[in-house]
C-alpha cells in the first residue's frame, strides 16, 4: 500500500481539491490511503473560535459563522446541485461543534483545544471524499480517531502503538481507497487528541509504519525539501536526495518541510519517503530514504521565529553545576516550554526555547528565586547545517547577535 498527505494549502479552495484529483488521476491510486489536512488556513480560524470561547464570547458565533462562510463557498464551486448530501453532511458536522461548545463544562483550554480544532479535518475530508466519489474516484472515508489511539497529552498526544497497530489492522482493507485525517486521534475516553501542530505528516507516517507501505508522499507547494525556507531566504536550492539521519536532523532543528516524528517510524521499517509538487506531479521531488547522504551537499538553513531566550546566573556568583541544571530543566518541562538550545559556562546558563503554552511569566517567577533571570522575548533562531564561513556571514548580517553555538556540523545563532 502507499500512503498520500496533502496539507492545507493544496486544499486550500475548490480548484485545490480538484488538482488533488487530478494528481491521483496522474500518479495512480490503486492501494492508496490519502491523509489529508484541514482547509488553508481553517485550523488558524479555528484558533481564533477557541480564543473567543474563552476571552470574547460576545465575538464566539461570528468567527464560526466565518469557518462555516469559507467552507460553504467551497462547496457551492464543488458541486452544483445544493441538494447533494454533502450540504448536509457539513451542516451536520457544524451543529456538533455548536454542541460541544454549548455543551462544555470543562475550563481546560488543552482540552477545548483538541475537542474543536480536530473538526478542520473531519470537514476537509468529509468535503474531499464525497468530492472524490462525485466523479468517479470511488473510496472511503474513515474516522481517523478509530485508528490513532494516544494519550490524553492534549496538543501534543503520544501514540499508543500497540492499540494503534491493532486499530488500523482491523479497519483498514489494503485493495481500498480510503480518504482519512491528518493531526487527530484519540483517547481511551475516545476524547480527541492532536499530535502537533503540522503533526499531519506524522499521521501518514504511522500509517505507513502500520501497513508496512510500500512509499510515503507528502504533496507540497514546493518542489520538494529545499535547503531553505523561500519565504526568509533567498536562492533556496532543491535537495534530491537526503538520508534518514539527515532529515531527521533537519526536522529537529526545526525544517518545516518535514514533521520531526515523521521520520522515525519510516527509518525503522526503511520506508522510502517522497516530498514533491502537487503542482508538478510527475517531477521527481526529494527522496528521503536509507544511507542516502545527501544531495547536493550544500549549507541548509532553518529559522525558528518568536523564540524565548533566558540567561540565568547565581545570585552569589557560585558555580552553575548538575544541581542547578537539573532544576532548571524540570522547571522547563513542568512548564512544557520546548528547549531548542542551551549554552552553559562556569556561573551562567542560557536556553532557547518555545513558550508554546504561554506559560513563561510563571516559568520566571519560579526562575527568579534562584537565579539572576534576564529574558529575551520575540528572538529568532537560525540554524545552519553543513555551514561555511559564507552562511554564516549571511545569517549575522545585519543582525544583534544573542548566542552563537558551533559544532562539527552545525552553528545555532540566536538573533534580536
């Protein structure tokens, strides 16, 4: 079997979801399992649903009243006759997000989150799969909640992969078609759950791993990997081939091309994955795969916006030492801030991070009884692999340097 994501932007409006069709209609889908994502940039307007929910209710019906506006536009291009049961199948899946909301007792915004965001790709695929069926493509839609199985770690779920496994073993029939969510699961109260955001990738990734595919492709506005991101470099250049460990290095630092759990399932059962063009099917894109190295061997640059650095030292200037350091990352963990560098010297340490659940004001307070506490917010952090003193020349230009970081391979430079 092969498995297909599409992300958000290739469905992004009726002429998206027919290019999808007529990618599968190019490169064939006999065997297939298309994982897709939630429309544009739904999950964004969703976001705003969940912020209204809590802080402006009186704005609550208005930002739905928007996500319902932007997929009804969609589907009056998609199908003529307004009596198709789609109408009412979206209308359906609405009236269970006005539920839930109405309904809701509980004041765990990680909770809400999961519980609303999740409906961005029953919506999509719902819209995609009847779509699909309208002009001949016959397949199945599928609850992907029935298949990922998770912990209840909302916005950020782990995988129970011995439920999962058996889960997708049993729903699954490899000579189908099938059109199912990216980014969702659930838990063992069936509650929804979400991998990430952009964890899409990871979900074709472990269906992949489960079937024991024969490929995975995920379908992007880009070429394939390229060796920087074209919207803050200039000149990005196509890779066309990249090893398991190179991508997943890429992914750790932060290449948004590429989910940084995608690749490990894949790496295991050496499960070749394929980035290419939903633009351009039938070009090559980058092939990601066993003892590849990669191609061509050029600087790959990666840059992390809205980043948090800290710099802590001793109040009594004593050495910062295991002690100290071990607090400090329990600190970061019970305040879930993602770390992505850290520097240390004799009497200070610093460390990069994401406050992705905007806990830094209380990560602080607890800081400042310890230490000396100076705190950077809004800095950007640029990574560079297979560096030469030319990249790096044009990462610093122009720009107040915070931390800079070499090893062999990499330079991680923290800029204001």
């Amino acid at each position: 079997m092969q498995v297909f994501k599409f992300g958000g932007a290739s469905v992004k409006d009726a002429e998206g979801v027919k290019n999808l069709a007529s990618v599968l209609k190019q490169v064939g889908f006999e065997n297939t399992l298309v994982v897709v994502s939630a429309m544009g940039k739904t999950t964004n307007a969703l976001e705003l649903v969940i912020n209204n929910y809590f802080k402006n209710k009186l704005e609550l019906q208005n930002s739905i009243q928007d996500v319902k506006q932007y997929h009804n536009d969609i589907l009056l291009d998609l199908f003529e006759n307004t009596q198709h049961s789609i109408f009412k199948k979206i209308a359906s899946i609405f009236e269970e997000l006005d539920l839930f909301l109405s309904r809701n007792k509980s004041p765990d915004y990680n909770f809400v989150y999961d519980q609303t965001i999740g409906f961005g790709e029953i919506i999509s695929t719902t819209i995609i799969s009847e779509y699909l069926n309208a002009i001949g493509i016959q397949n199945k839609w599928m609850d992907v909640r029935y298949c990922i199985k998770t912990d209840s770690y909302y916005r950020r779920a782990n995988v129970n992969w011995k439920q999962t496994q058996k889960a997708i073993k049993d729903n699954i029939d490899t000579k189908t078609l099938y059109v199912t969510q990216g980014f969702i699961g659930s838990d063992a109260n069936n509650f929804t759950t979400t991998l990430g955001r952009e964890g899409s990738d990871y979900s074709a990734a472990i269906f992949a791993y489960c079937l024991n595919a024969q490929s995975i492709t995920i379908w992007k506005d880009v070429p394939g990997v390229l060796n920087a991101d074209p919207r803050y470099f200039e000149n990005a250049q196509l890779l066309h081939n990249i090893s398991y460990r190179e991508a997943i290095e890429l992914a750790f630092y932060g290449a948004s091309v590429i989910h940084p759990k995608t690749l490990q399932p894949l790496q295991q059962k050496e499960i070749p994955l394929v980035v290419k063009s939903f633009l351009n099917p039938n070009d090559k894109g980058t092939k990601v795969g066993k003892g590849i190295g990669i191609e061509p061997n050029i600087p790959c640059y990666i840059v992390k916006k809205n980043q948090v650095l800290v710099s802590l030292s001793s109040l009594d200037f004593s050495y910062i030492v295991e002690e100290n350091i071990s607090e400090i990352f329990r600190l970061l963990h019970y305040y879930k801030m993602k770390v992505d560098v850290i520097q240390n010297s004799a009497i200070s340490f610093s460390v990069c991070f994401e406050n992705s659940y905007n806990n830094l004001e209380q990560l602080l307070q607890h800081l400042k009884a310890k230490f000396k506490v100076t705190c950077h917010e809004n800095v950007s952090l640029y990574t560079v692999r297979h560096y030469n003193e030319q990249a790096i020349k044009s990462v610093e230009k122009d720009k107040a340097l915070l931390l800079k970081q070499l090893t062999q391979e990499t330079i991680q430079i923290v800029t204001k």
